[in-house]
C-alpha cells in the first residue's frame, strides 16, 4: 500500500514542478511576508534613530530674545535657523515645504515679561499632516526643561525649595525585557508566517482534485490497481510537501532577517535561537498537513475547477481568524490556544520569541491539534473518492 501511494505522490510532484505558477507563486510568499516585516521594522528603526542622526531643523522667529533658550536646543541636537518674522499664511507655506520640523516664535515682550516674572510667550507653529511626530516631542521637551528650570531658579531666589513642587515622587521600574516586549509589538506580525502555509499548496490542491476530473485524468488513476484512499494519500503528500517546503524557508528567511536587523535601537531583540527555530518548524509541520487536507477535502466537494477556486480562496481565511479574533478579544496566553490550528504555532512562535518556558506540552498540542484536524479531513477525501458521482463530476 505504502509503495502504490508513493507512486502516486512522486507523480503528483513531478506535475506540481512542472507548474510554473505554483512554483512562482510559492517563491512569491515565501519571501513577500518576511520582507515585508523586515521592510516595516528597518523603517520603524531609521525614524527612532533619524533625530540623533540628523539633527532636528527648527526654524525660530526672534532667537535673539532668548540666548539661553537656543543654547539649549543646540545640545539638544536642534538645528537653530534664525528668520525674520513670518505671518500665519508666511508659516504655513515654509511648513508644508518640510524644510523645518516646526517654527518657533518668541515674541518681541519675551525679555520684558521675563523680567517681570509674567509668563513669556513663545508660539510653536507645526504641521501635523506631515509625520514629524518624533522630533515635535523632541522639541517639546527641551522647552518644558527650559521652563521647570526657570521656575525652580525663581523658586530658590525667593527661598523657596523646587522640592515644594513636588510632593509625591514616583520612581518607575520596568521589569520587561527586550525580548519580550519584542514579543508584543512583533507577536502581531508573527501570524503572518503561517498564513503563506494555506497558499503554498492551494494550486496544487486544487489542480490534483477538481482538476483531474475536468481533464479526465482522474477516471484513468482509478482504473489503476490503487485504492481511493492511497489516491488521496499521494496527493495529500504532494500538497503538504509544497506547503512544509514553503513554510521551512519563509520562517527561516524571517529569522534571518530579524537576527539582522538592528533592533537593539528601538528596545528590542530577537533571541530566537536555531534549535528553538527548528523545534518551532516541525511543530509547525502538522498545520502543512491540515492546510493541504482542508483544502483538499474542500476542492473535493466542488462540482468544477472554477468553483474549487472560489471556495478555496475563502478557505484562506480561515488562517486569517486568529489574527483579527486575539487582538479584538484581547485574550492571554492559556493553554488551550496551543491546541487550536494556526493559533497554536501563532502562540508557540511568540512565546519562543519571549524567552518563555515552552514545555513538551506545548510542543505536542501544537502538533496533535493541527494532526486530528488533518486526518478528519483526509477520511472525508477518501470516503469522497469512492463515489462514482464525485469521479464522474455528476
């Protein structure tokens, strides 16, 4: 029996390569999702890193009334450019140049009103539309510093301490780790590893099922000395094999691109290691399974090539549900998501990334819930090649 369904796996195989589009679509998805994610957070790092690198451009109108006030900006890494004073519509035409992060306005009174212990008014014109965000906060501290520090000296010039001010001190301690806060802002983008496992082998599901039957190939491998469950053994074998082969090089460029990126920069690390990458692999090996034999049983049950197409498309899905039900839900991590199909090895892979404790049990639910999926979904494809109406397409 073994041998009879490896002939048919081995010819499954032989046709799936000979398919130029299911092998540029694998190639496709199996680099698309890891450089997308490596794309997002090498942006995310050049924005946490561009102020330091590049200094912040701030356009200032009447720097010459606070000397103490520019200084500070300059150690701050602020690029001070003096200008001539500027009206409202003068402002919003050198903002939208984005030529400067923003333009700060020190009224001509400053020096007047800071004698007099009044409130010196300083204006900071910025616009939002543009993404700047970063650097306006930047500017912002140095301004609220630059107050508090008038203020405590005030405070001391009347024999008052600043510590008045300030009658509760609260002192923070974070106890997070790099690696786990990595675990959250990367957890959310983890599930897209697995969802390219469900379209690795969608062609190939597709073309050996609904197919074979419209080309009439399908009636001449049942009058071949095979049973209908050997039949379907060869080519659950073919799909998965597409899917594990995909799936293994998608993980493995992601962590490699990960391992790469500088994420040390924006307070966060990628600690995976090799062993618990490949742990993570075969755990995950199963879910190839379960995603050729649901799309297989699916493509099973259409009345034509077309319709298997529709349905499956749909079918993707399915991977796509843990993403979008966890973060609504916000549910912790517990037990029994490992034994839930793509939610399982969404939360194994993060879990791994955390540096958490991930036991054998979580190893083996991980595996076994993907696994009796997949064999419900095979004993439904075998008891369905024995009809005569599905072969006949009737």
């Amino acid at each position: 029996m073994t041998s009879r369904a490896l002939v048919v796996l081995f010819k499954e195989l032989r046709e799936a390569l000979r398919d130029k589009r299911a092998l540029s679509l694998l190639a496709l998805f199996v680099v698309m999702y890891p450089a997308i994610i490596g794309f997002t957070l090498n942006r995310i790092i050049d924005k946490a890193g561009s102020p330091e690198r590049e200094g912040i451009q701030l356009t200032v109108v009447g720097s010459e009334y606070a000397p103490t006030l520019m200084a500070q900006l300059k150690q701050k890494n602020v690029i001070v450019t003096p200008h001539a004073p500027l009206d409202e519509q003068a402002t919003t035409d050198l903002l939208r140049t984005a030529k400067t992060v923003a333009v700060l306005k020190i009224d001509a009174k400053f020096v007047e009103n800071y004698a007099a212990m009044r409130p010196a008014r300083v204006e900071l014109w910025y616009d939002s539309a543009i993404d700047n965000g970063r650097k306006i906060d930047e500017v912002e501290n140095v301004l609220r510093e630059y107050t508090s520090r008038i203020a405590q000296a005030r405070l001391l010039a009347h024999g008052v301490s600043p510590v008045t001010l300030v009658p509760v001190t609260v002192q923070k301690y974070d106890t997070g780790t790099s690696a786990s806060r990595s675990a959250m802002i990367i957890g959310a983008m983890l599930g897209s590893f697995f969802i390219p496992a469900f379209i690795f082998c969608l062609s190939t599901a597709v073309d050996t099922t609904a197919g074979e039957r419209e080309r009439r190939s399908l009636e001449v491998l049942m009058a071949q000395p095979v049973s209908p469950a050997q039949l379907v053994f060869g080519k659950l074998g073919a799909a998965t094999v597409l899917s594990a082969v995909g799936l293994t090089l998608e993980l493995v460029i992601a962590h490699a691109i990960l391992k790469w990126l500088p994420l040390e920069e924006i307070g966060l690390s990628w600690r995976l290691t090799t062993a618990d990458l490949t742990f993570a692999i075969l755990a995950s090996l199963p879910l190839c399974l379960f995603a050729a034999a649901f799309e297989i049983a699916l493509a099973m049950n259409a009345k034509s090539f077309k319709e298997a197409q529709s349905t499956l498309s749909f079918a993707i899905l399915v991977p796509m549900l843990p993403l979008i039900l966890i973060p609504m839900l916000d549910l912790q991590t517990a037990t029994w998501m490992y034994a839930v199909p793509v939610l399982s090895n969404m939360t194994l892979l993060r879990e791994l990334s955390k540096g958490a404790d991930i036991g054998l049990l979580h190893y083996t639910l991980t595996a076994a819930g993907s696994l009796v999926v997949a064999l419900l979904c095979y004993a439904f494809a075998a008891v369905r090649m024995k009809s005569e109406k599905y072969v006949l397409a009737v």
